[in-house]
C-alpha cells in the first residue's frame, strides 16, 4: 500500500487529571440522561475503550437509548465509537447486535441531511468487516446520484475502498466510476473518481482522459494536479506513451493554478530531455518564482532550476534564459537574491556576459538609492563579488564593471569597499591596459574615502601602480590634500590657541519671558556664548585618521611615499627635482612621527609604526638598489604569487566540480538490470509524487550505511534493563527540525498493565510537542509508541523521563521505571560550509567572547600532523577553509581554519594549532589546541564536547 492510500484515523485527546467513570453510572447516564449528559457519557467510553477497557455490557444500551437519537454531536460521535469498538466474538465471528448497527448505517445512508450521509459514508472507508458492508452496498450506490457534491464524493472514495479492500463486494466499481465521470460536474467530485480510477483501473483512466484531453486547461486545478500525477505514472510505467500526453503537460503549463504549473514543469523534465521541454519547464519555474509572493516557494523553485542546472545536456539551454533568471532580483528577500545572483553566475558565457553586466551594474546603482535596508549593505557586496568574478572569468568586461564600483570605494559600508578594493586590487595587477583608468579613477575618488582600512589599501595601490611622473605628482598632492596644513603639531597647537579667544566674547540678546505653571511671569537671561561648538571643523581624513590614533596606516603611507620617492628619482633626471620630491616625503614622514610622539592623538603612537617609518625614512636617505628591488619589485612579485595561487585553487574546485557533474560510463561498468536492482538503487525509476509525499511527511529514506540494518540500529538506544517490569528501548529518527522517537515498550510481567504511560522530559533547545497517549498491554504484550520532539538550535541535548503504570487488579499506587537518558548528536544539525577568509576573520572577532569557553588541549595518539586533522574533520563535520598548497609539506607544526554552519543559520568557527614535538622522538603523539567560536555559547561548548569525546575514542 503506498504512502497515499493508507487510511487518515482520528485522534483524540485525553484529559489525563480525572478519574475513569464506573461501568454503572455511564449506563445510567447513557439511559436516562439528557442529550447533553449523553454526549459526555459517550465520550467517556470512547476513551474508555481506547485505553483497553471492554464495556460489552453498554453495547446494547448504546444501540437501543443512543443511536436512535438525531443529535449531529451524537452521530459523529458514534461515528467514532463504531469505528473503534470489538465487533466480533473471540473466535471470530461477527456479533448479533451489529446487524441493528448495520441497519442504522442504512438509514444514515438514506438520511435526508446531506453532512450526515456523507460523514457515514467516510466512516465506511475504515469498516474492515466485510459482512457489515454487504447489506449497504445498494445504498452506497444511490448516494452517487444524490444532489449534494458532498456526498458524492464521499461516495466515490467509500467505493475505492471497499474495492481495494473487498472486491467481490463491488465488482464493476471501475465501471461504475467510469460512467460516473463521464457525467459529472463537480470538480472535487471528478477528481475523486479520477484519483479511484489511476489506482484502480489505470485504462479506464486513460481512456477518459483521451476523450476529454483538448479539455484538460477548462478543468478545476485538483482534477489537473492527478491527470499530471497519472501521465506521470503512465509513461514512467511506458516509456513509449510519452508522445501521446506531452502535449497535454505542455499546456497544463499555462495553467493558472501555480501548483499545476509546479507539477507540470516537473513531470515535463522527467518526460522529455528535448530542449523545447526544458526551455518551457525552466520559464515556468522562472514565472513561478517572480509571481508567487512567499519566499519560501521561491527558495524551493529556485531550487529545481539548480538540479536542471546540474545535467550537462540542460545547462546549454539554461544559459539563454540567465536575463529571465535575473528578474528574479526583484525578490528583496536576500537568501533568493544570493541563490539567484550565484545561478547566474554559473550559467553565465561569452554570449550572455555583457547583458548580465548591465543588468548587474543598474543594481548596482539602485542599492546606492534606496534607503538603508538591513539588508541593502549585504546585497550590494553580493553584486561586487559576482561582477568581480565575471571579470575575472571574462577581462572584456572589467573596463565597464571598474568605473561603476569604484565609487563605492567612498560607501559607509567597510565590506562592500573592502570586496571593491579587492577587486580592483586583483583587476589592477591582472589587466595592465586598465592601470592609467583605475589610477584615475582612484586619485577621483580617494579624498572622499571615509574607512581607515580602505585607506590603507588604496594607498598602497598608489604607491604600486603609479609610474608616470604626472601620476606620482597627483598622489603626493593627494596626500598633501588629504594630511592638511603641517607641520601636523604646530598647526594643531595654533588652532588650540586660536579657539580660546572668542570663548571670552559674550553677547547679550534681547530677555524672553515666560509663563510658569502658576501663572506668574519668568524671566530667563540671554546670555549667549559665542563659543564655537566642542566638534571641531571637518578635518583632512587622513589628519582625522592620525589624531584618532590609528597609526598603522602613518605605516602604510610612509611605505607608499618611499615607492613613489624611487621611482620618481628613476624618471626625472634633475638632480635638484629629485631631491625635493624626497624631502617633502621625509617631511611628512617627520612630521607623523613627531605627531605620534606628542600628547595630542588619543592613543600614542606604537613601536611597530615608528620602526616601520623610520626605516622609510632611512631607504629615503640612502637609495640603495637592494631596497629599491624589494619596495618596487619584490612587492608586485608577492601579490603576483598570492593571486595565481588563488586562480589555481579556484580552478582546481571548479574542475572536481565538473567532474562530479560528468556523468561517464567506463566499458567495464556493471548493467544494472531493473528486475534485479535493489529499491535503494533504483534512484532514476523511483516514482516522483510518491518521494515528494513522503519527504512532506518526514519519512524520507535516507541513503544508509553498506549494511542498512547496521546503521539503523546504530541509533537503537536501550532505555531500561533487561529485568525491569517494563523493557524499552528507543530508535532515534533525526529529521531536519525534529525528532521522532520510537519506543518499543514490553510488558515482562504476567500481569496487565493498565494507563502505561511513557513520560518524557528535555533538557537543552529541546521541546516535547505533545505527551504519548497512555495504554494497557496485555500480558508480556508489547507496542509502539511515538513521540515527536522539535529541535530550536544546535546545541547537545538530552531527553530523559520514565514509564509508569497501574497493575490491573493490584490496590498499590502507580509503578514508575526509570529510563536512561537518550543523548541527541549534535553532528545531525552540523554541516560543512565555506566562507572567504575575511568573513572568517570578521565573524571570528565578532563571537571573540565565546573564546572562554572554546579551550581544548589535544592529546591523543595520533602521530601525523595531516591524520589528526582529517580525524578532526571526520569527527566534527567541519570544512578546512585552509588550501591544501598551504597545509602540503611537512614542518613539525600546522595550523588550519575550519568552518560549519547549522541548519539553524548558526556559524561555527574552528582553528586548529598543532605540532609534533620533535624532542619526544619520531613516535611522539600530536599536541596543541583547537579554539572553539560560534554564535551560541550552547554550539561552542557541544563542539568542544564532541572533540573530546573523539579524542577519548583514539586515545583507547
């Protein structure tokens, strides 16, 4: 029986704090009481009797003083008792009084009351007694013909299933519906029919569908969504009925349900690899995501156009669609914005590089206008990088991109300037026919740059890539411009002066008066300071920068000056030129220095600064070629090395990500023979609808361990011992933001054990969503019993509790087993996860206070320095963000960055130091530590747990 046709039962909650009623007063009640205190009567055997209580002796009382009864309360409610009452004898047969049951069926099934016929003939699907059902089949067919929708289609699915169940009881149900279809108008009705037919009698379906197929775009959308399941069904089954519904999916494609149009362009891929049905699947996913309002739906289409992108024959045909794709940008939502922009990027060719250009720049300019967004920051550094990496891919394109994003050098948002520097950084040092353009651009730009860091960087571009005599002039009155007035100290100390005069001057204003609260007139005195305002007027950025304190980039302008002094000696002959560009870049060098020395920065100038300027200042001094090939030279050669190495890396992922996408068969492959594959390998024949129904109802199988068996009681926990009353043991089921329990609970006595309750309790992010019903076992009897748990962050959590019980019989208070506390892993929540070294870097001083807790001193018997980080990795499901150039080779020490990410959202940051003391012998264990940071304290401290725990497993 698949997923769709299991029977839906009713639940019903238990009030757990009163007393069980005897079996007297409820027949008291059911007898004389009114129809108010029936109804609760009522409802009190139905729990009865869910809890294992028999109660034969109110059968009849029910049957005589209840069901005669036009209640609607009562009527469903009997419903319900009906349904979950012991209808036959112990040896099987069928009980007298369900023969006046069956004649109160029949006239429910004759009631005038449409909800009361239909809410019969649901009842009906769950009847699993075929002599109950027999009498009632003339009936249940006349309720085809009755006016109301409601209760024809109830009708329908009471028929579907006595035929699955019954068959002889409903030979000519296919026929039936059949006819039935054919003239029928209600949508939910007809779909019922169709869905019967799709199981029952596939042909007949068909064959209804063929007569009526020109029509398919005029019919309701639920009766659309089970044609596409049937088509999909039919030509997955027959492969050569393809040519015959195609035409149909493609136009249930201009449906105007969004959930017909979902199906169909899924359906369509599976049915065809034309290009035509991939073009057309792929506009109406791309439709879908610009149409449809909840993001959630956008994530998940989004998500579909990916996998088409991952076949290499669809790609081609994705590529001219990447201007549709990029409409999608309208989202504001940021994760749809991030997924479409890296699509984009990756279908994106020589053909389409331009108009993505464009389209990206015009964002570009937007983000620039709209008012601040959390979230507008974020996106404007995603458009950076993804026209970074088109100019990479493709130069043509930077001398358009360049000019765009090098106003954004002055943005108040450090990170998208900082991803623009480091572009033009790359852009500069790669394309030598846009150095005089990116030069001029930044010499524009450079006096409006607001952050202290973007300074550095620009500065030292100047300095590196400034070769004409004109150029090296602009940045040295750039500088000037951008130092102010010097010597820096003196000026200071003049403006100090100058501001104590006008504080003494005092003009006096006209007097203003006032009312008070009582009524009276108050004078207030007009005494006005003409004292200019503490702020000082805006200062040159640079000077600002300096009187701050922030003397590290004095460090990088003293460098950028002693490389343009160079080469500005190498260019201009004239001794007397040369040796006055030098002695002004000595000058202002001297002039930092003597401002770091004095009191007037709010933090004095550090060693590292002064050494560094003074050495400046010293190459300045003496020009020795030795230094004018390190700072002219070496420098380029340093940056050169860094960016192929990054170029080699990237393209390296990119070529085992193209691998990985390569599906090739080699000759000595194996022929996978249907007939003979195991359901698990069967991944191109498994049946679409049906995964997607189960994955909605968390039952998604996942891909096991070699030994299937194994892995699954991998997760068995055992809860309570082997000589306890009561044995349980739980089988873990991890799904993404919950947790199934499935306890398996025995009862080892010889007595029945009444209200075994199982209660649980968590302790972490752990929330229990509803306590387990209680039950009665029989003797050494045993059942299942499932609780879910929802999980709110990554964090080790533990669920503990017990199971308690009533003797039935026995005058003792209740009887309670203690069960052993199930721990949950936190590696089920963590997955691996890359970001670029300056996210790293800034998240790993943003969650800088998780340090404390985030210490763990390694000591295991691991002896290779490569082994242990593997092992780390292994054990933690981190990613080594560390480039493999970087940790080859061996040294006898390594360090390396690793990162995770939640399905939560949560960040985990690692860094790994170890080293093998080589004192201790070539057998010596590895030893160091790992430092532990992430967004929760709770993520931090079950990360360290678990390297622990992992470092204990190799120690034994």
């Amino acid at each position: 029986m698949t997923a769709a046709e299991n029977v839906c039962y009713t639940l019903i909650n238990v009030p757990m704090d009163s007393e069980p009623p005897s079996e007297i007063s409820l027949k008291n009640d059911l007898e004389k009481g009114d129809v108010k205190l029936k109804t609760e009567a009522l409802k009190k055997v139905i729990i009865m009797i869910l809890n294992g209580e028999k109660l034969p002796g109110l059968l009849m009382t029910i049957i005589r003083f209840v069901l005669p009864l036009q209640d609607h309360t009562i009527k469903k409610l009997l419903l319900v008792f009906w349904e979950i009452v012991p209808k036959t004898t112990p040896d099987g047969r069928l009980l007298q009084e369900m023969i006046l049951v069956c004649d109160a069926y029949r006239k429910d099934l004759q009631h005038p009351n449409e909800f009361i016929r239909g809410s019969t003939l649901r009842f009906l699907c769950k009847l699993k007694e075929a002599e109950l059902l027999e009498p009632l089949m003339p009936a249940i067919r006349a309720c085809l013909e009755h006016r109301h929708s409601y209760v024809r289609r109830n009708a329908v699915l009471a028929i579907y299933t006595i035929y699955r169940n019954f068959e002889h009881l409903i030979p000519d149900a296919p026929e039936l519906i059949h006819d039935f279809l054919v003239n029928e108008k209600d949508a939910s009705c007809k779909r019922n029919a169709f869905m019967m037919l799709i199981h029952a009698d596939q042909d007949r379906a068909l064959d209804y569908l063929s007569t009526c197929i020109d029509q398919v775009q005029t019919f309701g959308d639920i009766l659309q969504l089970v044609i596409v399941e049937l088509i999909y069904k039919v030509c997955h089954a027959n492969p050569s009925e393809r040519a015959r519904f195609i035409r149909c999916i493609y136009n249930l494609l201009q449906s105007s349900s969004p959930a017909v149009k979902y199906e169909a362009a899924g359906t369509l891929v599976t049915l065809s690899s034309a290009p035509t049905a991939i073009k057309a699947a792929a506009q109406c996913y791309i439709d879908l995501i610009i149409k449809e309002s909840d993001n959630n739906v956008k994530l998940i289409v989004l998500d579909r156009l990916i996998e088409l992108k991952e076949h290499p024959s669809h790609e081609r045909v994705l590529q001219d669609l990447v201007m549709d794709i990029l409409r999608v940008l309208s989202t504001p939502d940021l994760e749809v914005r991030k997924k479409t922009l890296q699509l984009a990027l990756d279908l994106v060719s020589s053909r389409n590089v331009e108009e993505l250009v464009i389209v990206l720049k015009k964002e570009v300019i937007k983000t620039n206008n709209v008012t601040e967004h959390e979230d507008t920051d974020k996106y404007r550094q995603l458009l950076v990088r993804t026209l970074h990496s088109c100019s990479v891919r493709f130069p043509d394109m930077a001398a358009n991109v360049i000019p765009v994003l090098m106003e954004f050098l002055s943005d108040n948002n450090e990170a998208a300037a900082a991803d623009v520097l480091e572009f033009v950084r790359e852009a500069i040092q790669r394309f030598d026919n846009l150095r005089p353009l990116i030069v001029e651009k930044m010499l524009e730009v450079f006096h409006a740059i607001k952050s202290v860091k973007i300074y550095r960087g620009a500065l030292w571009i100047l300095g590196e890539y400034c070769s004409t005599k004109e150029d090296i002039q602009s940045v040295m009155t750039e500088v000037r411009r951008s130092l102010g007035e010097i010597p820096i100290v003196e000026s200071e100390i003049k403006k100090e002066a100058g501001e104590l005069k006008p504080e003494e001057e005092v003009s006096v204003g006209p007097a203003q008066k006032l009312v008070t609260e009582m009524g009276t007139y108050a004078t207030q005195s007009a005494l006005s300071s003409s004292r200019p305002a503490k702020k000082e007027e805006e200062r040159p950025p640079l000077r600002g920068f300096l009187l701050d304190g922030d003397f590290f980039v004095a460090a990088s302008l003293a460098t950028t000056l002693t490389k343009i002094a160079l080469r500005y000696v190498s260019l201009v002959p004239e001794k007397k030129k040369q040796n006055s560009f030098n002695a002004e870049a000595m000058l202002l060098m001297a002039t930092i220095l003597h401002l770091g020395k004095s009191s007037l920065p709010k933090k004095p100038i550090t060693d590292d600064d002064v050494d560094r300027i003074s050495l400046c200042l010293k190459v300045l001094s003496e020009c020795s070629p030795l230094m004018n090939d390190i700072f002219n030279k070496e420098c380029r050669q340093s940056l050169s090395h860094m960016l192929s190495a990054k170029l080699e890396e990237e393209k390296l992922s990119q070529k085992k990500e193209s691998e990985k996408r390569n599906v090739t068969i080699q000759p000595d492959d194996p022929i996978s023979f249907m007939q003979l594959t195991a359901k698990n390998e069967m991944s191109s024949k498994e049946d679409q609808f049906q995964l997607s129904l189960l994955a909605a109802m968390g039952n998604t199988q996942r891909k096991e361990a070699a030994d299937p068996l194994a892995s699954k009681l991998n997760k068995v926990t055992q809860l309570t011992g082997f000589s306890d009353p009561v044995y349980a043991e739980a089988y873990v089921h991890v799904n993404q933001y919950d947790i199934v329990l499935d306890v398996l609970v025995v009862n080892q006595t010889s007595d029945t054990l009444q209200n075994c309750t199982l209660e649980l309790a968590t302790l972490g992010d752990l929330k229990l969503v509803e306590k387990p019903s209680p039950l009665t076992l029989a003797p050494h009897d045993f059942a299942n019993i499932k609780a879910n748990v929802k999980v709110a962050s990554t964090e080790n959590g533990i669920i503990f509790g017990n199971v308690v019980y009533d003797v039935s019989g026995a005058a003792s208070d209740r009887n309670c087993v203690v069960l052993s506390d199930i721990h949950i892993d936190i590696m089920d929540y963590i997955q691996p996860a890359s970001c670029t070294d300056a996210e790293f870097r800034q998240m790993w001083a943003e969650f800088e206070w998780e340090n404390k807790v985030s210490f763990f001193f390694v000591n295991t018997n691991i002896i290779d320095l490569n082994e242990y980080l593997q092992h780390i990795l292994k054990s933690t499901n981190m990613k080594c963000l560390t480039p493999e150039k970087a940790l080859s080779g061996y040294c006898g020490f390594m360090a390396a960055n690793l990162y995770a990410r939640s399905i939560f959202g949560e960040d985990a940051l690692a860094n790994v130091s170890i080293e093998k003391p080589i004192h201790l012998g070539p057998e010596a264990p590895v030893t160091g530590h790992i430092r532990i940071r992430a967004k929760s304290q709770g993520m931090a401290l079950s990360l360290g747990d678990k390297i622990n725990l992992s470092q204990k497993k190799t120690s034994l």
